[in-house]
C-alpha cells in the first residue's frame, strides 16, 4: 500500500504545502544542497506541521519530488 504521510488528498493541498516547504529552504551554491530552516526536532531533523499533523521535512521533500513513500518508510 502506497501512503502520503503529510498530505491531504483535497485538491491543490500538494501545491499549497510546496510552496509553504520552499519558504523555508536555502539552496547551498557550492553543493546544491537543501538546507532546511524551519523547525527543527531534538535530533536536528526539520519539521513542519501541516494540517495539524507533524510531519518531518525530508519526507516532505521526498513525497514533492518522488510521490509517495514505499510502504514501512
């Protein structure tokens, strides 16, 4: 079974929610890395909330540029 963790199934959340993602990202020059403003949890992993629900950033990234994530992710 395939699943989106953070998203809502009505239409246009997907965009909203990316564009909310990209406020808070700053592409390093050297590397082209993403480096994640926002939150952060008590490991140092980005997080976001997003319809009430916490969602953690990297998973956030890979669901906009993937889709969904594989099952026991």
């Amino acid at each position: 079974m395939i699943r989106f963790d953070c998203f809502s199934t009505q239409e246009g959340a997907m965009e909203l929610t990316a564009k909310m993602f990209q406020t808070y990202i700053k592409v390093l020059p050297k590397t082209n890395c993403w480096e994640y403003l926002g939150a952060k949890d008590s490991q140092g992993y980005g997080r976001m909330f997003i319809g009430g629900k916490e969602c953690k950033a990297q998973r956030v990234a890979y669901q906009m540029e993937y889709g969904p994530l594989p099952p026991k992710a």
